[in-house]
C-alpha cells in the first residue's frame, strides 16, 4: 500500500526524540509500516531540521514555515503548516490512505485524499467539541471548536479511535459507529527491556507529562503537602521528579516553595532522549498521573512496562486503560486530599498492582492498523454518516 500520514510533529532522527502521546504513535506506527508498505510523512518544519530525510524507510517531509514545538496556541503557525501539508501532499500522490493524526491535519489530509483518490482517515486521540475554550481559554478555544466541528462535518472513509472512550465521544457528535475502529496505543517493550537502570528508590515518584492546565501538575504538589504534614516521617522518604515542560513550569516550581516541599521535588525538564525517561519511570516506585484530559495515555502502559505502578485520577479512559493492563489504581478527580491518601496507603502497606503491556506493543498494533487499511481499501468509498441519517 501507498500510504501518507500527516503528523504535525514528528522526530528527524532514528533517536526518536518525541515531545508527546501523538507523535510517538505516528513514529512507532510510520516506521513499522514502512517495513511492508511504501510510507509517507508529512510533518512540520523547525529550522534546525532538514526538509527531507528518510528515517527507517519512511519518507519524511517538512514543508512550510518554522513551526516551533508548541502545546499552547501558535494557531496561525499551525493554520500555516496545515495549508503547506495540503499543497504538498496533493503534489507527491498517488496514496492509496491518507491518514491524519491529530487535529490540525484532519483538513489537508482529508483534502489532499479527495484530490489523490485516496481513502481519507482520521485517527482520533480526543474529541475536544464542547471542551476547547475550557482547555485552551477564548482565543484558541474559539478557532480549535470552530476547526474540529468542521473537520467532523467531512466525510471521512474511516475514523481510528485509539480508545472506546473517544470512539463513544465521536458517535456523540454524529459520527456513525460503523465507520470507527478502536485500535489502542503501543509500546516498544524491545526498548524498554533494553534501558538500563539503577534499582527503585523506596519512596520515589515521577510524573512525566506536559506541564499544562488540563496535566493537573499543582494537584500532584498540593498533594504532597498533605503528605509531609499528616506523615512527615512517611514523607521523609519521598522524592518527586516532574519530567516535562510546558507553560506552567515556573509557577509550579514556586508552588513548591510556597508549600515547604522544594526540597523533595526536582523538576527534571524535558528529556530529549525517550531511553532517559523510560529509565526515569523504571527507577520509580510509583508514577502519579492527575491528568483529567487524556484521549490513551500512553505513559500508563510504558510505566506498567517498565514494571512502575500507576496512580492516576479517576477519569474514563483512564479506567479503559487499567482494564487494558490489568493494574494500577484511580483516585477521585480533582482530589488533592484523595490523592495524598492514596500515596500514603502505597507506600504504607497497600502497594497498588503493576499491570502488564506485552499485548500492547507497537507490532501488534501495527497489525491492527494494517489490516484496518486494506480492509477500508476493499470496501466501496461511502464516507461516514451521521446516526441520524443513517
């Protein structure tokens, strides 16, 4: 098969250097694709990147304007990138799928595979209708609502949810379930067995997430708080490490001043190497995550692969997820006091399970994909329609 993807990140070079959930999929997928199939990627230009390359047999373009990395705003940046991918894209046909990964591409890819005779895919990680300005405030929140509900508007061939929790969000808003294929996300569990690293510390955390609204970071330091002072003993023992970066980091560097706990929280940054943060989560007796926006998370699966046990808030792919591995446990959204209470009870007595990955690497899920694929590719091009006319 003759397939392009669009992924508005990806890395540009075999390291793999990934800055999220997103980009590590199209990675790992793209590159496992490539070892049957003939892959594209489109993808956005910085200026310390060369405009073409290829990386483990996927053909790889950067067309457009430097796109720095960004989680928050940057939307004429991106609007820029979606316009360049297009003009690109309908160039270097024929496809036979074109796959959008995340919402900026969902437009040029469904365009650029109209154009080519392509069948058009979206690969959906969250639907955010109804939720942008909470997520992103007025500005952004505006233009990415008006974007998505458009790009749902368009008759797609297929939808690829990477939870049943985004497939339901999808049909929500109209998208007939026919037309969707949950297919989860991965790991590299080859890697991860290969990352070296220094025995658990009794009483060490990490968190590795973007350090933004919907991350809950503050939750997590409030949470410890609690802990030093309800079991200062307890919390003699325990050291925090944040990996990540994001538009909150200072304010919670300062937070941690302000609550008396600076000394037991190191703010690692973003690591560029994936290795380093693997080896991050497998010296870590427990890896917190108080995100209540998630469309998968990865990090759940690559902490249960690394053997961490994960502590994360109560939200529903979350719960999707731990009944996917089969360990981990939940505390109550938004809770800082539930969550010091349930740090406690790990590290008192009450360990909490470490659930189990193998089924979930990234060959299994490629299969998935493939087969996804040529399925869609012997089927009559009807685009999806809305429950309601169905």
């Amino acid at each position: 098969m003759r397939l392009l993807l669009i992924s508005e990140y990806f890395p540009d070079s075999a390291t793999g250097t990934i800055t999220g959930g997103v980009e590590a999929r199209a990675w790992f997928l793209s590159r496992l694709l490539a070892r049957r199939h003939d892959v594209t990627v489109i993808t956005s230009w910085r200026r310390h990147q060369p405009r073409f390359q290829t990386i483990d047999g996927v053909k790889v373009h950067r067309p457009g304007q430097h796109h720095e990395y960004a989680n928050e705003g940057k939307a004429g940046s991106r609007f820029r990138f979606a316009l360049a991918a297009y003009r690109l894209g309908s160039r270097l046909g024929p496809f036979d799928i074109v796959d959008g990964c995340t919402w900026i591409a969902y437009p040029p890819a469904f365009f650029i595979a109209r154009k080519v005779g392509a069948r058009a895919v979206a690969s959906y990680n969250e639907v955010w209708c109804g939720l942008w300005i909470d997520n992103k405030g007025w500005i952004v929140g505006v233009l990415g609502e008006i974007w998505e509900r458009l790009s749902l508007r368009l008759s797609w061939d297929h939808f690829i949810a990477i939870s049943r929790f985004t497939a339901k969000r999808l049909t929500a808003y109209r998208v007939s379930a026919a037309s969707i294929t949950v297919i989860p996300c991965g790991v590299d569990t080859k890697e991860i067995d290969d990352v070296k690293a220094a025995p658990r510390r009794p009483g060490s955390i990490c968190m590795v997430a973007r350090l933004v609204r919907g991350k809950q970071p503050q939750l997590l330091l409030e949470a410890l708080a609690m802990v030093a002072r309800s079991h200062p003993r307890l919390f003699q023992d325990i050291q925090l490490t944040v990996c990540g970066e994001g538009p909150l980091l200072e304010s919670c560097k300062q937070l941690a001043v302000e609550l008396g706990i600076a000394s037991s929280v190191r703010f690692a940054g973003w690591l560029p190497a994936h290795g380093d943060v693997l080896r991050l989560m497998k010296e870590s007796a427990l890896m917190v995550h108080p995100s209540t926006v998630e469309g998968f998370g990865i990090v759940f699966i690559e902490a249960c692969a690394c053997g961490t046990p994960v502590l994360a808030a109560d939200i529903p792919v979350v719960q999707e997820v731990n009944a996917l591995v089969g360990g981990g446990r939940t505390f109550q959204s938004g809770s800082a006091r539930d969550l010091a209470r349930q740090i406690v009870e790990h590290f008192s007595g009450r360990p909490i399970p470490v659930g189990r990955a193998d089924h979930l690497d990234w060959t299994v899920i490629s299969r998935q994909l493939e087969e996804t694929y040529h399925r869609l590719l012997h089927q009559g091009r009807t685009g999806h329609r809305s429950e309601s006319s169905a």
